[in-house]
C-alpha cells in the first residue's frame, strides 16, 4: 500500500511554511493541520492533490463518522470531526489559489468539507466544566505534605496558580525575577515567558485567602535565603532525581533549570487533588474558578474589567464568554429568586422597559 505521495509532500511542506510563516500558527497549531491532511491522505490512499474532487471531501466526511476514537469507547467526539474539516477546507482554500491547482481546483471545493449545521452545533455546544470551589483548592493545599523541597515546590505551585491564574506552560517558564512579592505582582514576560499568543502580562494577585499568599510567599524566600536562588533562576525548577537507600530513583532535590514542558505540573496538580481526596482538576480550571469568583466580587464595570485584565484578557467579553458561564446550580438560584419577585408588577415593567432599550440599541 502506498504510504506517501512525493508531490503531495512537496505541496505539503509549502503550506505548512505558509502557516506559520504567513498566518503565525504556532507548532501545535502546523501539527494539528498536518494531522487533518494525513487523515486525509490515508482515507484516499494518497492521491495526488491535483486530482481532488469534491467527491472526496464528501466520502470522507462519511469516513470519519465510522471511526472510533483512541480510547476505542466511542466514535470520534464532533469536535474532533469539525476541527478536522476546518484545517482540510483550510488547506484546499490555499490550493485552489496556488499555481499549478488554479485549473483544477475552485474555492467552492473546499466547501464539501463543510460538516452540517446540525453536526457543528453539537460540536460547538458548551457543556459544563469540572471546576474547583476555592475551599476545595483551600483543602487541597492545607493537605499537602511540606517535609521535603520537592514538596515545598508542589505546595507553592498549586498556591500560585491560585493566586494568579498563571497558565502551566507560562508557570514553567517563570524566573525568579518576575515576581514582585511587595507588590504582589507576577511579570509575565513574553521574552522569556511562554505565555498564550506571545502576550505580555502583569498579574496581581487575586484575593483568594491567607493561606495560598502565604505558602507562596514562604517558597520565594526560601528560594533567595535556602537556595541562594538568583533573579534569573527558574521560578519552580524541575526535580533532580537520584538512588536512595533503598537503590530504587525517586526525588533527592532541586535542579537549577526549568522544566521541559507543563507535563510535570499537570501530574503534580492530579496527585494533590487525589490525595486530598478529590476529582482531578487540571491547571487551567483555576482560571474558570477566578473567573467566577470575579463575578461574584466585583460590583462595577471598572472592577469586572480591572479583573478581566488580571486573567490576561484584552477583551472583558472574553471574560464573559468564555469562562464566565453561570453555572446551572446559580442560574437555577438566579432564575427562582426572580420569579420570587413576580408580585412587584413595578419591577417587572422596569425590567422589561430596560431589555427593550437594550435590545433596540444592539439592533441600531
């Protein structure tokens, strides 16, 4: 069987060179695209690009609806199908306008990767989120062990990520140098830090209780006066590893570098929540659980965007949108307390008046 077309993996090489030279993607944004286009390659048994016909685009629509996820419990989830044939239509947009498939190909061709209407709503649907409470996060961290550095480490990461809904590939890229306890403020500095899209951001701390500002303060002194840690040595460094007594590796210390990616945080943020007895709950729910809590603190526009900020968000609508859903415990208490309120007709007739004004005002 035929495992590579060299024309198609010239046409490839190009495109990919375009995305991430012309349209910025990053790494894990080309590889995603590559393994849509190689799903597709496979289902055709690598035809030549240049004989491409819409009928193609519509058996393997058909394809993928058969295939079996990677766990084998299931089909591929619609998100996964849509995403898939959001890169491929994508590609053959790019095709049809190069030199050599002008002849062959037209833009609409690439709409047959379209999936349906009904398809990418379930596939767009949001559904609820596994959040921690902060007093869950609280236990958490009152439970953790503290006797070794390594420890210490993983008590001050879990604090951190608390205090500034710090993302793990950008916790692991941290220096020393970007946090200003005074201030209660963390840099986070594209130069050095692997923050989302290249953005630079200043984070103060979010109020969240004593106890993470405290563990977390206690680490950064402990790294300056202990380690004698420098400005530009690594926020939380990775584990060294060595023979105990009994022979076996396991965690002796400390290493002055970084980790290599955010995979040892994620495994440590697991382990904690197990131990203290609860659902894993990965780095970047935190950043749902802030988001919440703002909408529970703030009481004007200027704070709610003060916050929005804070979380790295240019847009307050991000904020809204995209980590401030009501969960259905608080929309069922919001909704109740309104129909509580059905008696006053005054109300009621203010309220309405206000939606029209509003509704009419988008409308404009």
């Amino acid at each position: 069987m035929r495992k590579h077309n060299e024309n198609n993996e010239r046409v490839k090489r190009a495109y990919f060179n375009y995305l991430k030279e012309a349209q910025r993607y990053g790494e894990a944004s080309v590889d995603a695209a590559a393994a849509a286009i190689s799903r597709f390659e496979q289902h055709t048994r690598h035809r030549d690009f240049k004989t491409f016909h819409h009928q193609q685009a519509i058996a393997f629509k058909r394809h993928l609806a058969d295939q079996t996820n990677g766990r084998g419990d299931g089909k591929l989830s619609k998100s996964t199908i849509r995403s898939t044939l959001a890169a491929l239509k994508k590609f053959f947009e790019w095709l049809a306008r190069e030199p050599g498939f002008r002849s062959r190909l037209t833009i609409s061709d690439a709409d047959y990767f379209n999936p349906s209407d009904r398809d990418s709503r379930i596939a767009l649907a949001q559904r609820p989120r596994p959040i921690p409470t902060l007093e869950q996060v609280i236990h958490v961290l009152s439970q953790m062990p503290s006797a070794t550095t390594v420890q210490q480490r993983d008590r001050a990461l879990i604090a951190f990520i608390a205090l500034t809904a710090c993302r793990d590939g950008a916790a692991a890229t941290l220096k020393l140098k970007h946090i200003d306890v005074s201030a209660g403020r963390v840099f986070q500095d594209a130069r050095e830090v692997n923050t989302k899209n290249g953005k630079t951001i200043t984070t103060y701390f979010f109020p969240v209780g004593d106890l993470p500002l405290k563990i977390f303060t206690h680490w950064i002194s402990d790294l300056r006066t202990v380690h004698l840690w420098g400005p530009d040595d690594p926020l939380f460094p990775a584990t060294e590893m060595g023979v105990g007594e009994q022979g076996l590796f396991q965690p002796t210390g400390l290493k002055r570098r970084h980790w290599q990616n955010a995979g040892p945080i994620r495994r440590i943020f697991k382990t904690s929540f197990q131990n203290a007895g609860l659902s894993y709950f990965h780095p970047h729910s935190f950043r749902h659980m802030l988001a919440r809590r703002g909408q529970e603190l703030c009481q004007t526009p200027e704070q709610f965007k003060a916050w929005s900020q804070n979380l790295g968000h240019e847009n307050v609508l991000t904020t809204f949108t995209s980590y401030g859903k009501i969960e259905e415990y608080r929309q069922g208490e919001l909704i109740k307390a309104l129909s509580a309120a059905t008696d006053n007709d005054d109300n009621i007739g203010d309220l309405l008046s206000k939606l029209a004004a509003a509704t009419k005002r988008r409308s404009s």
